[in-house]
C-alpha cells in the first residue's frame, strides 16, 4: 500500500468521524487493508519493548523480511518500536544491522512519523547519530505536517545535544525546507523559547534570513519571544546574594572554554555550574539580539522598523524590566525611545508604573529625554507622580507590609523628585492630587503594616522581658556564689568571670533598650505623611537589633558559666559549645539581611 493511499484513508477517517476516534479508525482500516498478521508479530513487538535483544535477533535472523514488515497495526516498523518504547541501545543495533535496509530508515507510520521523530524526542544522541550514519538524508524527511525531526526535538524532551547535533546535520532542502518553509517561523520560536540562544545564533548565522523573520503583523518573532523570557537575561534574572554575584563576575564567559581549576570547582560545588550556565545564557541571549537588531538595520525602511521593534515588543522589555533588549534596540534605532504605546504612555511611565528600577535609570542616563517624557500627563490627567503613587502588583509580596510600604514611599519620593514640583498639586481627572491617590491606592497596605508591627513588637517584647528576668537573676546568683561575711563572688579575679559579668550586663542593658524600642513602635501615631511609616519601620528594626545582641551576650554569658565550672574535667567539651555561640549570631545576620535590603533606598538612579 502506497503513502497516498495511507492518507486517502487518514482524509476519509477525518471527515466521517470523531476526532477522539480518528487514529483509531485509521488503524483499523489499514491493518485490514493490509492483511497484518498481530499473533505472528506480537513476540518481536514484546521482546523489542522489553530491551531483549536476545529474542529479537533470534526472531529476526528467523524471519529477515521482518527488519522491513510493519510489525504493529499502527505501521510501525521493529525500529519505530524500538524508538517508541526508548530503547535506545536496540535502535542503534537496528540501525547497524547488516540485512537493515538504508530506506526503511525514511518509512513513515500511520502516524506519519519516522523512527528519527520519535529518538529526536528522546535524549540518547548516539541512537539518532547511528539512524544518521545508516541513511544522512533521514534528518530531511518531514512527516504529515510538514515537520522534520529537527521540530520534534525541540518540542518535546528540549534535549540541547540533540538539538544541536540535528541543526548540524539537517539542510535546507527540499520536501521540508525547514529554514526557509512554512515552518520556519515556528521552528525559530521554539528554538528562542527552549533558551538554546546559542544554537539560534549559529543557524542565524548560516541562515540570515532567519534573524528577520516576522509574524503577520510584521513584528519581529525571535524579539517577540525574548521579551517573554525576562530570566534569560541578567536584569531579569538577578542574583541576591554577593556570594553568587561574586561567582558570576568571575565565571567563564565563553561557551568552549576550558579551565582545570574552574572544572573541579564545579565538581566540588555543583551550584557554580549552574551559575555559569546562566552567565552562558544570558549572554548568549543579548548576542542574539544584537544580531537581530543589526540585521534588521540594514534595511532601510522606515515602517518596517515600526513593525519589526513593534509597541508589544518595547512594552514587554520595558514592563518585565529587560534593560538588555531596550538598550540595544536605541543603538540601532534610537528613535524608538521616543514610542508612545496606546493606553500605557511611554517607556518611562511604563517602567515607573511597574516598579522598573533598572529601566528606569537606564533612561534617565538620557536626561533631555527623561525629562521631557517625566513631564508628560496622559489623556486622564495623571502626572508621572500619580503614576508612581498608584499600588503595583510588581511589589515583592514575600517581604512584610512594612517594608513593601516603605519600598513603595521611596520609589514614589524618588519620581515625584523628578517631576516638576508644581505637578503636586496637579488633580487628574478623579479629582486627587499624587499624593492623595498614593494614600488611598496603599491604604489597605498601611492598615496591615500597622498590625504586622505590632504583631511582632509584641513578640519581641515578650522575648526582651524573659532576657532581662534571666540576666538580672544571673547578677544576683554570680557562678561559684559570693563570699558570706562581704558577699563579694568567689570568682571575682577570675577573667572569665569578668567575662560573664560583662556579657550579662550586655544582655540586659540591650534587651531593656529594645523593650523601649518596641513600645515606641507600638504606640507611635500611624500616619503615612512623608516619611513617617519609614520611622516606625526603623523603631522595629532597631528594636529587633537590640534584642538580637542580648541575645547573643546571653549566650555568650552562658558559654562563660560552663568553662568556669566544667573547663578542668570536659575541656573538648567546652570547646564545642562555645562554637555554638557563633550560631546565634549567624541566625540573627540572617534574620536582618531581607529587612535591611527592603528598606534601603532605591539606588543608581541618578536625579537630574
């Protein structure tokens, strides 16, 4: 039976059933058709999904003709099998069978597939280099949609060696001409989307064409899908700790690169590799602009520049904060700073609406643009402060309403510095000046910032108390006890004693300290003028600091009791409890780190 009768009968099965049934009606009409023996073919069928090689090749060196019969009802040959089951080691002694026929390796099955669809699915490169080595022009043959394995791989498993090693071995020949065809569009996308930056770049290179391609609105798809990926990018992608940081400054930058010691760093930490690996990609994902961009400026044509870097394409960089891709579009056309996307403004009411930091100082290092653009009020009066006034869903939840609060009080002052002082007491078309707006948009925030300090003020509080109890009954029962005639304690010359009495006076002067600090807290006026929420913020936080360090001189304290009294006789011991004492302190740097970052002001932005 011929392919064009295989889907003459796939047409017919289309039109008269139900798609839930079609495959199926398919099937069956062909294995009648084809008069296919299921009881003769069911062992080879098992024994090839079982991996056993053993039992097929004694059924196969019984009955040669079935390395080409269709062993299934679906037509599926004994490598189709082998290839859909993941056997990859019988796939390549399939393939590298003497009697193994190099044609049957191009043999579509009823669903329209090659045995190299379905190994391009899976992630064993040396299956797909064996089917390659038997028959090169396999990677060329597409199945009933037009696709090449090339599609499949990318679609499914997103194996990048496989990925790789097919994009070297397919061409842009005909039936499928996947670089150059209808699907070319797609395989593109998916490529760019898969995050294998570096393979598009080398097809982009072999195949220019590709850099350009559009969709049917003539915008640019591989910037279309780049935008998407804000993680694929370094502004998109940030690192929050300086050890990571560190590491990516210092991590190899090129793709072949070969460094023993850097190696066996990676053995050792495996999280540097995948450090590296996101240095790799978010390079290779701004080299990959560039060239699109460059390819797109050697046409010189105007509108289709408009089209190309199209209002979606610099509203998605700018509200995902890809500085990368805003950045490099100016260098080729630098005109498109200048785009007023309908119903959102320009970019930098775009970036001050979504919390953009690092797009925002991006355009104010153009400060004749910036300034103009700051000025401009949109169709329903609201001035650039009223923008930055309203509440965004960009706001970290994970830190607490205090400092999500905090946060948005000094992006707000850091615009409304910028914006013309007489646009305060602008009202937009509501009514509301800026700083009304802002009131109102973060009333419900300030409400529960109001209840989350007093919350753990309490907490605090209660914590503080219990220290200043136990530290004050330590001054009184020093260790060793006192002298009964003159009550002086017998330690009294002993170092560590001094020690001890240090460390408790410590303990209890801080945690009294934060006991005020926590009350201040608590019963401060909550109004949100100016800078007044950032201050009950700062009581907090002093407080917290406060307790940490009684906390820490309590430790330290009890550390000092045990060596006086146990040093002599458990010495080792002593010695690893007063490595705990470290661990307190660790806790407590931990604890701090998130709440000292969220309320630090919005640096690198540079006020005119």
């Amino acid at each position: 039976m011929t392919l064009e009768v295989v889907i003459m009968i796939k047409n017919v099965a289309v039109i008269y059933f139900p798609p839930f049934i079609n495959i199926y009606v398919v099937t069956l009409l062909l294995a009648k058709a084809l008069g296919f023996d299921h009881n003769y073919y069911q062992p080879l069928h098992l024994a090839i999904l079982k991996g056993d090689w053993k039992s097929t090749k004694a059924f196969l060196d019984n009955d040669p003709t079935a390395l080409t019969a269709k062993v299934t009802v679906h037509g599926r040959t004994a490598l189709h099998v082998a290839a859909v089951g993941a056997q990859w080691k019988l796939v390549e002694k399939l393939a590298q069978h003497q009697q193994m026929p190099a044609e049957v390796l191009e043999e579509l099955d009823f669903m329209g597939c090659t045995c190299l669809h379905y190994v391009a699915m899976g992630q064993s490169v040396d299956a797909a280099k064996a089917l390659v080595a038997k028959n090169p022009s396999v990677t060329q043959v597409i199945d009933f949609k037009g696709f090449t394995p090339l599609m499949y791989s990318i679609t499914s498993t997103q194996c990048k060696e496989m990925v790789g090693y097919l994009v070297l071995n397919t061409s842009d020949e005909r039936p499928g001409c996947p670089f150059s065809g209808p699907s070319a569009s797609q395989l593109v996308a998916l490529l760019t989307g898969a995050g294998f930056h570096d393979i598009t770049m080398h097809l982009l290179q072999r195949y220019p064409n590709l850099a350009t391609i559009t969709d049917s609105n003539g915008s640019s798809i591989i910037l279309n899908v780049l935008t998407k990926l804000p993680s694929h990018f370094y502004s998109g992608d940030l690192l929050y700790f300086k050890f990571d940081k560190l590491c990516y400054k210092w991590a190899p930058g090129e793709l072949e690169y070969e460094n023993t010691i850097w190696n066996a760093l990676q053995t050792l930490f495996p999280g540097l590799k995948i450090i590296r690996d996101k240095k790799l990609r978010h390079l290779s994902a701004v080299k990959l602009a560039e060239f699109v961009f460059s390819q797109a400026s050697t046409m010189n044509d105007y509108q289709f520049w408009q089209s190309f870097v199209s209002p979606e394409i610099l509203f998605s960089a700018t509200s995902s904060g890809i500085v990368e891709i805003l950045e490099t579009c100016f260098q080729f056309f630098p005109d498109m700073v200048w785009t007023r996307i309908p119903n959102e403004g320009y970019l930098v009411q775009i970036a001050i609406k979504n919390r953009q930091k690092q797009v925002f100082s991006f355009l104010c290092k153009m400060p004749i643009m910036c300034k103009l653009l700051v000025l401009a009020i949109d169709e329903s009066n609201n001035t650039t402060s009223h923008l930055a006034a309203r509440f965004s869903s960009q706001v970290d939840s994970n830190l607490g309403a205090p400092f999500q609060i905090v946060r948005e009080l000094h992006w707000f002052k850091v615009v409304e510095k910028l914006d013309h002082p007489l646009h305060k007491e602008v009202r937009n078309i509501d009514g509301k000046t800026a700083w009304q707006v802002f009131k109102e948009e973060h009333k419900t925030l300030i409400r529960e910032a109001r209840n989350w300090i007093k919350d753990r003020s309490n907490t605090g509080m209660l914590v503080a108390t219990l220290i200043v109890t136990i530290t004050f009954a330590a001054a009184i029962t020093v260790p060793g006890g006192s002298n009964q005639d003159k009550g002086i304690p017998i330690f009294l010359t002993d170092n560590k004693f001094r020690v001890f009495i240090v460390s408790d006076a410590i303990a209890f002067f801080f945690s009294m300290a934060s006991l005020l600090w926590f009350l201040a807290a608590i019963n401060g006026r909550y109004i949100h003028e100016d800078y007044a929420m950032v201050l009950f913020v700062a009581r907090f936080l002093v407080g917290l600091d406060f307790l940490s360090c009684a906390v820490v001189a309590t430790m330290v304290a009890f550390i000092t009791t045990l060596t006086i009294f146990l040093e002599d006789r458990f010495k080792y011991f002593i010695i690893c409890t007063s490595l705990l004492a470290y661990f307190p302190i660790i806790v407590c740097l931990k604890l701090r780190f998130p709440f000292t970052k969220s309320i630090r002001p919005f640096k690198g932005i540079k006020i005119f």
